[in-house]
C-alpha cells in the first residue's frame, strides 16, 4: 500500500511538471452581443474546477464588463498601469472559485503609443505573470482592429463565440479571415452561443466551417454550442457566473462538454507556450 501511494505521489508530481505553464487564448467575437464574455467568463471558471490556474485579462475596451458579470469591484485597471500608478501585479482580482481576472479601462491605443521602454516593462511583468497560470484568458473586443490584432496573434490559440445569427457568422468569418491572412497557422476553435438545440450549434459550424475551408483551404476546430435558457439571463441579472448559479442549467452543462472537448483537444507546443506568447507579443507591439 505505502508502494502504491509513493507512486501515485511520484505520478501526480510528473503530471504536474510537466503540464504546461502560461497558455495564452484570445477568445473573440466578430460582433458584439454574442456573449462573448459571458463565455470566456464561464469557460475559465470550469477549467479552474477541474484544479487549472486560471488568470482572464479583460482587454474588451470601452465596454469590458468582466468584474459586473462576476459582481466584483476592481481596485485597480490596465489604465492604472498606463498612468504609472500601479504594476501589472498588483492589479490582479481574486474572483469566484479560484478564478483570477485583470479588469479592464482604457485602450489599446494607449498601450501602443507608450515609448519602447514602457511597452517592454508592460510585456516584462506581462510574462513574469503568466508564467504563474496554466491558461490565461484574453477577453478581446468585438471584431478585431489592428491594436487588438497584436494580441490575437501573439496568442497560442483563438476561441471564436458567436451565435447562429446571418450578421454574427459573417462578422465571425471576416474576423477569422483578418487574422488568418496575418498568420495562416494560429489555430481557431469555434463556440456557437444561445443556441436551441445542439442540431443548430451543428449547422452553424458546418455552414461557417464549409466558407473557410473553400475560401481559406483551412479547417476550424468545433468546441461545441452553448443552449439559451433562463439561468444565463438570471445569472447576468444576480451578477453571479451561471456555471455557479445553476451547474445543472442547460448552459452550465454546455460549457462543460465544451471545456471537455477543449480538454482533449488541446495539446502542447513544442514550443513553450509562454515563451512563444510573450516572444510574439514584444515583436509585434514594437514592431521588431
């Protein structure tokens, strides 16, 4: 028995040696409306149940709302940051069930129009940061302008939300498509929003999924649909997740087969994640 739980022991402390630190994902929308942080927001919180490290940046200028959905008030924003009162560190908010998040406040614009030395300081305490967390979240704005693409490229990954709407599936694919040209490698995965049934979550993925793969000769990977029910609007209302509100809900079970499927899908660089993330980001936001 003591044999078997020294290697479970030896087991859990390899698994988590090896897991990899600081995944970047951009999670986009190519219109607004479509619950894109409500998703990300409710993505984040499962992967912290399943015992993940889990930090969500909310860059959705002008609009970020990340702290409302969770019922928390910031002491300090990123525009804290660009005023020289406060480090990246410090900003960091403790949310629901482990969840940590940095909220939002001020512009890209901002960002990029700082001198050489303040972008690298923010891309420095940027990486000492994420090297802490197994997967850290970047809540972009709808759609993508050219300061919002910098961060979506340096990304390891992108997760697209949108809903079976005409106009959302063809922002999302002008969307995909600006940042495809950019970098034809950088993987998307798909998540259909408020859906009626897990048949038209389907269909809207094999629709947009078809228009790229003719017209960009790429495919996109399918995480799977979110249900609309009452629990997301209730949520949204009480200003608690509806992962916690109601884990039994439609949506709340829907965004755990999605987690799921992420889970299984994704797979480690051969490069590290973080190195990869902030290696990128410092080149594209200095222009080197």
């Amino acid at each position: 028995m003591t044999d078997q739980a020294e290697s479970l022991r030896t087991q859990l402390i390899q698994t988590t040696a090896n897991r990899p630190k600081g995944k970047s994902i951009a999670i986009m929308s190519g219109k607004g409306g479509v619950g894109k942080s409500n998703v990300a927001l409710n993505f984040a919180i499962s992967l912290c149940h399943k015992g993940n490290k889990v930090l969500v940046v909310d860059l959705d200028i002008g609009m970020g709302n990340l702290d409302i959905l969770m019922g928390e008030t910031s002491k300090y924003t990123i525009a804290d940051f660009f005023k020289g009162e406060a480090d990246l560190r410090k900003m960091i908010e403790s949310g629901p069930n482990g969840l940590q998040y940095i909220a939002g406040g001020t512009g890209l614009s901002e960002l990029l129009a700082l001198d050489d030395r303040l972008i690298e300081q923010f891309v420095y305490q940027l990486g000492e940061i994420v090297n802490q967390y197994d997967f850290v979240f970047f809540d972009m704005g709808a759609g993508v302008t050219a300061d919002s693409a910098k961060f979506i490229l340096a990304a390891d990954e992108i997760i697209v939300v949108l809903t079976s709407e005409p106009t959302a599936m063809t922002d999302a694919y002008a969307a995909i498509k600006y940042i495809h040209l950019m970098d034809s490698q950088i993987p998307f995965q798909i998540v259909i929003n408020r859906v009626e049934s897990e048949k038209e979550g389907l269909d809207s993925y094999g629709r947009l999924s078809a228009v790229i793969n003719k017209f960009l000769h790429r495919d996109i990977a399918y995480l799977g649909s979110i249900s609309e029910d009452r629990a997301i609007h209730q949520a949204v209302k009480r200003q608690i997740p509806f992962i916690i509100l109601n884990k039994n809900s439609h949506s709340a079970r829907s965004i755990e087969r999605i987690v799921g499927n992420y889970c299984r899908k994704s797979h480690s660089s051969s490069i590290h994640p973080n190195k990869k993330f902030i290696t990128k980001l410092k080149q594209l936001l200095l222009g080197r």
